[in-house]
C-alpha cells in the first residue's frame, strides 16, 4: 500500500509540477509517504506504533481520499457551470440577461408590468437557453401567483404546470404578424390584467427570434400610451433587451414587422379601433 501510495504522489508531483503544491491535500499525501515509512520501521511486535493501536496509513488516507474527491467533484461541477455561462452568453447575442440573486436568465424587464424573454426550455435545450425549472423559480419567487407567460409560437411547447398553468398562446408565423384584431384583443386583455393589480406582470417569449415579441410589445406600448411614436416605442424595446456595449438587438425580424406596428398606431391613436 505504501509503494503505491508512493509512486501515486510521485507521479502527481512530476505531472503537475509546480502545481503540485497549489493544493493542500497533495502536500499532506506527500507528507504521509515518509511518515508511513517510519511507521513500517518502528513497528513493535504487537503491531502498534508507539501509543498508537491504529496504522496511521489506515485512518488518514480514506480521510483525505474522501475530502480529495468531494473537492474534485466540486471543482467538476464549479468548471461545469462555468461553461453553460459561457454558453449562455454567446448564445445571448447581445441581449441583457437577467443576473440578481443568483438567477441567470435572458430575460429583461422592459417596463415594471412587462417581460421579453428567451425561450424556457427544457432537456439538453436548457444547456444554451433559459432552464424552464429556473423560468418557474424566478417567476414564483418574485411575483408568486400575479404573472402570465404568452407563448406566441406553435412550433415550441413546454410543460404548463411547473409555471402552475399561467401559460397562454398567442401564436402566429416567424418574421410575420398576426391578424390585427387579434392584436387589438391581447393588447386590451393586457391592459385589462395590469389594471386589475400594478403587481401583475406578463412574460412573453418566442422561439429563437425576437421579432415576434418585438411586434407584441412595441404594440402593447403604443396601445397603453406609453409611446405615441413607433419609432420612440420600437428604440425603447432595442434599449432594454441590448446588453452594454453590445450591438443593438434589433425589434424585429423583417420590414414587414415595423410597418405593421406604425399601422397599429395609426389605429390606437387616429381611428381608435381597428377596423
């Protein structure tokens, strides 16, 4: 056993060189070689060494076996979570992510009452998007039973009860628009719950574009009178969702987008209704 310990920490040291000594288990392995050798020398007829009826071989290295891979373990997991945030951040592309308390989410709050965020996901997904576990704790952690979650994909789905069925669908086409008095009818259904309490909050994510949520949200701002410019509405959402020093993330995915948003203002601020 002594042979093997020894050749073991020998081979350590020649490995990591200079290393070797950053680590204060590998220096008490070291240490417990010649001790172990003075053990095996000055052992007396009965066994014992000295006052002690126990090898020392035998109670210490178990001890340090186990410490060593509780820390190698931790130092595993530590480099692990190390590299799903670098994962996160590329894949971010410049978005602002939400980083209070522990929590790491592409999420931004682009009013008090409103959420853009990435997709909550699930599976090998959640190694590069937002944890779906991760969406459900921070949402019921902050606002408890006063948020919705507005889907607005069909080709993406996820479990509704870990977010205690608070999901709704909002869906229509990537790069394009819904009908516009769908959209007159969720901009007033939102208005109608942010009335009803200045607690309750909504969420809205999409698949991996973000120019769905860019047409709901710059809507919503036109619609509450927040914004009466589309452009102002649409440079606010740029603002809030672009992370420091990075590129503008851009409100939408297509010309098309933008000019049906000034159109929705015509009818919010000159018609009124739609018609």
């Amino acid at each position: 056993v002594l042979c093997i310990l020894a050749a073991e920490v020998l081979a350590r040291v020649f490995y990591q060189g200079s290393h070797f000594t950053h680590s204060i288990l590998n220096l008490i392995e070291f240490t417990l070689v010649p001790v172990m050798f003075i053990e095996m020398v000055t052992r007396n007829e009965e066994g014992r060494v000295g006052s002690m009826p126990t090898p020392l071989l035998r109670v210490c290295r178990p001890i340090i076996r186990v410490v060593n891979v509780i820390g190698k373990a931790y130092r595993g997991i530590s480099h692990a979570m190390a590299f799903r945030r670098s994962l996160l951040q590329q894949f971010a592309a410049g978005r602002r992510r939400y980083q209070v308390n522990g929590f790491d989410l592409d999420l931004v709050y682009v009013s008090d009452q409103l959420i853009a965020m990435g997709r909550p996901a699930v599976g090998g997904d959640r190694l590069y998007n937002n944890s779906l576990i991760e969406v459900s704790q921070f949402l019921n952690s902050r606002h408890k039973k006063r948020y919705i979650v507005v889907n607005l994909c069909n080709e993406y789905g996820y479990p509704a009860d870990i977010l205690q069925h608070r999901v709704l669908r909002f869906p229509f086409p990537t790069f394009g628009v819904p009908e516009l008095s769908r959209l007159w009818d969720i901009c007033s259904a939102l208005h109608e719950y942010f009335e009803r309490d200045p607690r309750n909050i909504c969420a809205l994510h999409s698949f991996a574009d973000s120019g769905r949520v860019g047409v709901i949200v710059s809507s919503f701002l036109l619609f509450s009178g927040a914004f009466r410019q589309p452009s102002a509405a649409n440079s606010h959402y740029e603002r809030a969702r672009t992370a420091d020093g990075a590129d503008t993330v851009k409100a939408f995915d297509s010309p098309s987008q933008k000019r049906f948003i000034e159109y929705f203002s015509l009818c919010v601020h000159e018609l009124h209704a739609v018609p």
